[in-house]
C-alpha cells in the first residue's frame, strides 16, 4: 500500500485532490490508519484514478463522473457526445468563416474589417431567417394545441403532420430515415403534450427535451410508450422509436434534438 503522498507522486496528483476526491466518494482510501488516519491507496486504485482522469478529459464533471462509474448510463453518454458534436460544429463553422475571409481577401482588395462585417450581416440574416421560422411553426403548434382541445383530432393530426414535414425537411442534409424517424417523436411528444390543459406547456423546448406534464421521459421512453394504447397516435409515432435497438435510437435522438435545438432556443430566450 501506499500512503497518499506516495500515491500522490506515483499518479501525478496533488494531495488536495486526493483529499477531495476523498471527499467526494469518488476515491476513497483503501484503508485509513487506525492510530495515525492516514489514507492508504493500493495500486488498483490507480486504474481507477486514470479512469477519473480519462472521464474529466472528455468533459465529464465530477459528480458525474461518480455517477458513471457507479452505474454504466448510455443516454448520459450520449448526452455528452451531443455536446461535443456541437462544440465541433460551432468550431468547423468558424474554420468555415476565416476560410471565407481568407479566400475573398486573397481574390480582391477588400479590408478585413468589410469581410468581417459582411459575415456579421450574413449570420444576422440567417438568424432572422430563423426566428421567422420559428415564428411561424410556433404559431401552428398551438393551433395544433387549439384543434385538440376543442376535439377536432383530424384536423389537428393533419396541421401537425404538415409542421412536421415542414421543420424536419432536411432532406439535403441527411438520409431521409433520420429526418422522418425523427420527425416521429416530434409529432408523437405533441401529441403527448395537447392533453395538458396549461397552454403553457405547449413549447419547442418541451417537445425537444420530451418533457410532458413536468416530467423528461427520454430516460424511460420505452416505458413511457409502452403504457400507451397501442392503437393511439402517440403510440404508432413513438413506437419505432421507442423500441429501436439502443445505437439507432441514440442516433435518432440525436439528429431529433439537434433540429430542436434551433426552435427551442427562442422559446428560453422569451
């Protein structure tokens, strides 16, 4: 065994830390002196130690990390690998924009600032291009809301049908199975949602983090869907899904919160 300065140096961290982590639960000491209550580490623990490190490298908090080695968590995981997706889509962007700078300095006698602002322009438009969007879709979603309420189910189904097509047709971008897949939960949460009489409930981000009546079901969506009537709408929206093998589903989760994301936005901005 080694006492945990001795530890310290071997695993290349500080005696605070291992305190801490102490502290945490996260690495507790093999054994504790009687007399003395010094910490002692066995050299198993430095696998364990490396595993921490490895965890906070890809971005990982600590109390998560706790929870992962705890118990295995795919959704979690996944959760952080959307994160990182969309830390390295902001970034090829970015790439994207200073290799525009560079192309079009290269080719005339424009300054940097003009570029500068013509990309700054160009983003804005974007924005409220989608913002517009938004708008709109947000608009028929609680008519969608308003057609439920007062019974008229055909009319709703088919409105939402056609905000689905509408938000979900990005088939330039993606294979259409993923797009429809996920277009799948979008009109399956909806519905979901309608039956709550609060209006306010009605929101892209909901639907985007499938929160219905308060509580996120992403956790146990298969359950969730599973106590449904399965001749329902919601039912045949969200079966495929639901019941898909974990890969896939995590993959459709993924492209369905990633179009989410740019409606939900607006409404954590209100």
């Amino acid at each position: 065994m080694y006492q945990i300065s001795e530890f310290s140096k071997i695993s290349d961290t500080s005696i605070q830390t291992l305190r801490y982590y102490d502290n945490l639960e996260l690495l507790k000491p093999k054994v504790i002196g009687e007399y003395n209550s010094y910490r002692y580490y066995t050299k198993d623990q430095l696998l364990k130690l490396k595993m921490i490190k490895k965890l906070k490298n890809m971005g990982f908090k600590l109390k998560d990390i706790l929870r992962l080695l705890n118990k295995y968590d795919e959704n979690f995981l996944n959760s952080r690998k959307k994160e990182l997706q969309d830390e390295v889509n902001i970034k090829l962007r970015s790439i994207k924009d200073i290799e525009e700078i560079i192309k079009k300095l290269r080719n005339r006698k424009q300054s940097f600032e003009k570029e500068l602002i013509n990309l700054i322009n160009k983003e804005e438009r974007r924005e409220m291009n989608m913002k517009e969007k938004y708008n709109s879709a947000k608009e028929r979603l609680l008519k969608c809301y308003e057609l439920y309420q007062e019974s008229d189910f055909d009319n709703c189904l088919i409105l939402l049908e056609e905000l689905k097509a509408n938000i979900f047709n990005t088939k330039d971008q993606m294979d259409p199975f993923w797009s429809n897949a996920a277009g799948d939960i979008f009109t399956g949460i909806s519905f979901e949602i309608f039956k709550n009489k609060d209006i306010k409930e009605v929101t892209f981000l909901n639907i985007s983090q499938l929160r219905i009546n308060g509580k996120e079901i992403l956790e146990n969506l298969s359950e969730y869907v599973d106590s449904l009537p399965k001749d329902s709408y919601s039912y045949i929206s969200l079966s495929g899904i639901s019941f898909a093998p974990e890969q896939t589903k995590a993959s459709i989760i993924s492209v369905y919160q990633q179009v989410m994301k740019q409606y939900a936005m607006f409404d954590t901005t209100k």
